[in-house]
C-alpha cells in the first residue's frame, strides 16, 4: 500500500500538464506515448514479433508535427487524423516488404501498437483542444474511479467471476460498482464544474467505466498472450506506463466522441 501510496504521488505533476493544458499536454502527450511503445513493442518481442521501434516513434513525431498544423488552422483535425492514420498503414507495410526477414506479425505488431498507443492517447490532446477542454477532468475521473470504487466493492461483495480467463480477481460486483462510482463522479464534477453539461456527464460516467474496464481487460489480454505481468518497472507498484494508463487508452476515445456526439446533436 506504501508503494501505491508513492507511485500517485508521482502521478501528480501529470495532473499539473493536464491543468496547463495545451502544448504542455501536447508535450507530455508525445513522451507518454514514446515510452508506452516501447513497452508494448518490447512486449511484442516477447512474444516472437519484431515491431519497427524506428516506424513507431516516427509516427509519434508524424502525430505531433500535424498537431502544431492543427493548432495554426492549416489543417483541420479530421483531415490530420485520416492523414496520420494512412501514413501508420503504409509505414507498417513498407516495412514488411523484406519478405525474407519480416512476418506478417512484424508488420502488425507495428501498427497496432502505433494506433493502440499513439492515435488513443492522442484523443486526450483532442479533448483539451476542443471548446469543452474542461472535461478533460472525467478521462480520469471515469478511469480511476472506476478502478478504485470496482476494487474496494469487488473486495467486499464480490462473487461472480467477470473474466477469469484474464483477471481472476475481477467481479461483476466489482464491475457494477467500479460503474457507479464513475457515474457519481462524474455528475458530481458536471454539477460543480460543467453545469451546461452535466446530463452528458452521466453519460461520459457510464460510457466512459464500460471503457475503463474494457481497456484494463484488453491490456490483460495482451499481456497474457505476450507471456509477461507487467509492462514494465517505470512506476513502482503500477508497472510501466501503458499498466498505468491502460484504462485511459480506452476513455480518452470515449469521453471524445460522447461529447462530439453530444455537441452535434445541441
């Protein structure tokens, strides 16, 4: 517990960036995302694949040269994004053309840790770039609090296996809880901070915990296949990087589009 204790304290400068906001997040945005793929493409070797770690932080660079377009207005972010996106696939399969050395699992262990790392943590970017940045606030509020509220009901109500095959500990107790507690948090930061919003804040509560599970499972899955625990050291008692933000991978995404969808509707 002293060690987890620890490891959010050291959490708490990425909270300061994300206050800050805009190249301060675009920044950290681009380090995070170096260092989680190294982690997955280090992972990926593992498991016999030999991901091109000079593709990977090639598009990462790719990612944030069209950020600094977007933030000048020369290019909009959907046109970025599909751009970025068409470079990944291409880059991915220009390294495989030498047949004699590569495998079809270089090539897709390449991009799939490019657009599971890159393009998702980027949607964090995204939101703060948006006209509603301060919701930024509920990717964590979501991922953590599902996180916690799942770990604290799965300990004492906890009877049905979720998905043993991958996190024995989980519970569907857990997982309901994890839910409610992210939906509280997130309507109590609608009504506190976001009171225009915070009908959409319900739905980025529930949305956004059905996200955090799905990405903490995925992670597992992952990690299951590629035959390791963790992804790496970096943060004690929490592992790497990506074991850190595995959830928010999955959030950052979620929380973007509810409120695309939610904006476009009126």
């Amino acid at each position: 517990m002293k060690t987890r204790i620890i490891s959010a304290c050291l959490m708490l400068p990425f909270l300061i960036i994300i206050w800050l906001g805009g190249l301060w997040l675009a920044a950290a945005g681009l380090v995070v995302s170096a260092i989680g793929l190294r982690e997955f493409y280090k992972g990926a070797e593992s498991a016999g694949a030999k991901p091109s770690f000079a593709v990977g932080y090639g598009s990462i660079l790719v990612m944030y040269g069209l950020h600094l377009l977007v933030l000048q207005g020369v290019l909009p972010t959907h046109t970025a994004l599909t751009l970025w996106t068409f470079l990944a696939v291409i880059s991915s399969m220009i390294y495989g053309f030498n047949v004699e050395k590569r495998k079809m699992a270089d090539m897709t262990s390449t991009l799939f840790g490019m657009l599971y790392v890159v393009l998702l943590f980027y949607h964090m970017v995204m939101i703060d770039f948006s006209s509603y940045r301060i919701l930024i606030w509920l990717v964590l509020l979501a991922s953590f609090g599902t996180d916690i509220f799942a770990y604290f009901v799965g300990i004492s109500m906890g009877k049905h296996k979720l998905c043993p095959g991958l996190s024995p500990k989980k519970s569907v107790e857990g997982a309901l809880g994890g839910m409610a507690g992210s939906v509280i948090l997130c309507t109590l930061f609608g009504l506190l901070a976001a009171r225009d919003m915070w009908l959409v804040c319900i739905f980025i509560g529930i949305f956004g915990s059905v996200a955090a599970q799905l990405g903490d499972l995925s992670a597992s899955a992952f990690k299951r296949q590629m035959g390791i625990k963790d992804y790496g050291n970096l943060i004690p008692g929490h592992g790497g990087i990506l074991d850190r933000f595995d959830s928010v991978l999955f959030v950052a995404p979620a929380v973007y589009y509810v409120i695309t969808i939610a904006t476009l509707i009126g």
